[in-house]
C-alpha cells in the first residue's frame, strides 16, 4: 500500500512540476509578445502603445501583370492575362450570385445548381463520356456556388485542344 502511494505522489509531483514548467512558458510568452508593442516611461513601467502611435514600413508597390479586358454581348467582363512561363491555360469565372438570392422555399438550389453545372454533362456529352475526354487530355473543369458567388474554374495543357 505504501508503495503505491509513493509512485502515485511522484507521478502527482510530476504533472505539479510539468503545469508549472508549462504555466512559467505561457506568462514568459505572454510578457514577450505583449513588449512589442509596448514603450517604456520615465518611471520604467511599461505601458501599451495606442494603435495610433504604431509605425510601419510603407508597402511595396503592387504591380499587376499585362491584362486585356472584354466585356461580352451577355455584359459578362472577361480579363486575359497571358503568362507564357508553362504550357497550361487556367480559366476562372466568378459569377454574381449565391444562396444568399434563393427563395425561402428553395434552400440549397444554388448549391446543386453549383455541383450538377460540372456533373450534369453537356448536350453533346453525357457526364461520364465529358469525365473520360477531360480525363484523357489532363484536363479539369469545376464549377459551385457558395453564399455570395459562383465559381467556374477549368485547367489544361496548352498543347491540346479542347472542343465541347
């Protein structure tokens, strides 16, 4: 009985000293992350510094690549990037819509809309002949819609030609 109570106090003794190692790492952590944006008084008290007072270095300048921009009969705006580093061609397509223009009565429309845009097939190919031909070029097309927007996103070599 004794010995069980011995290895039991010493493993009691041994998570009091691992909380208390674990405790002193959490205030150390909490005082240095807190100095940052901390300045010291005359007095040699710390106190924090308004959000005001912060200073940071100016932001490099942003440079966005060589684009074209189209707008097309249907008022949809299309912008050409072209970035001839690899052979691949990425479309993305980001349509104004989302769950949040479903009626009440209709929850969970634009998210199927969103997965059978991509599942459903084309007139001229069903959905598992569209899944073989994107699959034997490399190629992929995806489509959903969430609460604020829909997405079209396709990828594929250069070298191929894709037809729907």
């Amino acid at each position: 009985m004794k010995i069980q109570r011995k290895r039991h106090n010493k493993k009691v003794k041994k998570l009091l000293y691992s909380l208390l190692v674990c405790f002193a790492f959490v205030l150390v952590s909490f005082n240095l992350s807190g100095a940052m944006a901390q300045q010291v008084t005359p007095q040699g008290n710390y106190t924090p510094k308004h959000y005001t007072e912060l200073e940071f270095k100016p932001v490099g300048e942003i440079k966005l690549p060589k684009y074209e921009r189209y707008q097309l009969e249907n008022g949809m705006i299309v912008y050409l990037m072209e970035n001839h580093e690899l052979p691949l061609v990425n479309g993305r397509a980001l349509i104004h819509t989302g769950s949040r223009f479903e009626p009440a009565t209709e929850v969970g429309l634009a998210e199927l809309t969103g997965n059978v845009m991509r599942t459903g097939g084309t007139q001229q190919h069903p959905p598992d002949k569209l899944n073989q031909m994107l699959e034997q070029r490399a190629a992929s097309v995806e489509t959903s819609i969430d609460e604020t927007s829909g997405n079209a996103f396709l990828k594929h070599s250069a070298k191929i030609q894709i037809q729907f």
